[in-house]
C-alpha cells in the first residue's frame, strides 16, 4: 500500500513539474514577444542602428533583463525577422487569395506589401541591411521571405497556366522575376517617395498585368481584368519552406 501511495506520490509530483515548466516556458515566451513589440518601437524611433540600451529603455527594464530572454543582439534580430515576415504574411496571404477579378487581385496584393514598408521603414531597412548594431548577421530574413512568396507564387501562376492548357515551366522564372522587380521597387521608393505609395502600387499592378495579358493574348485567350476566372486558385504561404512541402 504504501509503494503505492509513494508512486502516485512521485507520478503527481513529474505532473507538476512538468506543469510548471510548461508555465515558466510559456511566461519567456510571452516575455520575449514583449521585447520585440518593444523593439519594434524602439527602432521606429532610433532607426536600425539602436542600441540594446533603447530597448530596454522602451521596455522598461535593464539590459541584463533583456539579456535574460536574448542571447545577444543577433538573437533579437532574429526575433524582429520573424515578426517582420509574420506581419507580412498576416496581409499578403488573404489579398494574394481574394476571390476577385486579376486586376484588383494583383492590386491588393501589391498594396498589402508596400503598406507593410511604409508602416515599417526601419524595419524593412534593418532587415535588408541584415546588420544590427554594426554587427554582421548571418541570417538573411529578406532572402528567405523572398524565396518563399516566390515559390508560392510560382506554384499559383503554374497552376493558372494548366488551368488554360499552357507550358507552366516558365512559372518559376515568372514568379521570382515578379517578387524581384516588387522588392527592388519597393527599395527604390522607400528611400526616395518620388511618388504616393498608391501611384507606385499602380504603376506596377499595370507592369505585371501587361506580362500576363501579353502571355495570354500569344497563346489566343484574351482575359477581362476586371472579372474573376471561373477557377480561383489560392497559394498556400507559409514561412516554414517545412511546412509548404507537406502542405502542397
């Protein structure tokens, strides 16, 4: 009786350590979401070149604190990659699966990225630069979000070409050429503003439907940009290339 009493006794005892552990690695968690939204703030007003000093400041706590929850600097640059391509994300993919005509499709798309560099200059910048504080990273955030909406895009454009009996092997070429020219684009403006951040969400929307328009037209379909296809394919984007693998 009491070997049991002393089991049950031990067996309640892992269950609460494993309970408070889950607790304790739930609370960094949070934690630390809390330092890069922190982060966000601090570089919105410092630039990419602030300090861990500006974080913590912004935070309200000091830097050993923040080095509680960060390895170092490359570790919270990272962290604010991650948020970048999940704000990204968060509106890319609904506009890039709307159930609309290919015009106002390409449109929004379009207009959720450049939003996106708007509210975040300096967070589109730090990423490009992939430095922090001087330091070389060696992670580049930018390319592998690039590379993932660019297969993802491929694979939607593919299956559009098949949808009309066409080759689908220059989708690929298609789509990283499309995601270049709009990351290139969107560089160009952020640091120039030559024009409103509508005017150059048209002057592509028009560039890139030109490209399909012409394909099309070569191949003997003449498409209404301004009424949706009987088939409405959706891309699947993630930020785990894992996870896009299983999924497609």
């Amino acid at each position: 009786m009491s070997d049991r009493v002393k089991r049950h006794s031990s067996s309640r005892s892992r269950e609460t350590g494993d309970a408070r552990r889950d607790r304790w690695k739930s609370h960094r968690a949070a934690r630390r979401e809390e330092f890069v939204e922190a982060a966000l703030r601090a570089l919105n007003e410092h630039g990419p070149d602030l300090g861990m000093e500006h974080v913590a400041a912004e935070a309200g706590v000091t830097k050993p604190v923040l080095y509680r929850h960060f390895t170092d600097k490359a570790d919270l640059f990272v962290a604010l990659g991650h948020r970048a391509t999940e704000l990204l994300f968060e509106r890319l993919i609904p506009a890039m699966n709307r159930e609309e005509a290919p015009l106002p499709r390409i449109r929004k798309s379009l207009s959720a990225f450049f939003e996106i560099i708007e509210e975040y200059p300096n967070l589109y910048r730090l990423l490009v630069r992939s430095t922090f504080a001087d330091r070389k990273m060696d992670a580049d955030i930018v390319a592998e979000d690039k590379e993932v909406i660019a297969n993802a895009l491929s694979a939607l454009l593919g299956d559009y070409m098949r949808a009309f009996q066409l080759d689908s092997g220059g989708a690929e070429v298609w789509g990283h050429g499309i995601v270049g020219m709009v990351q290139n684009v969107g560089e160009w403006w952020l640091e120039r503003r030559t024009m409103s951040r509508d005017a150059v969400v048209e002057y592509l929307t028009m560039t890139i439907w030109a490209a399909i328009d012409g394909t099309m037209r070569m191949n003997g379909y003449v498409i209404d940009p301004h009424k949706p296809l009987d088939a409405n394919k959706v891309v699947k984007l993630t930020s785990n290339p894992l996870i896009q693998e299983r999924e497609a």
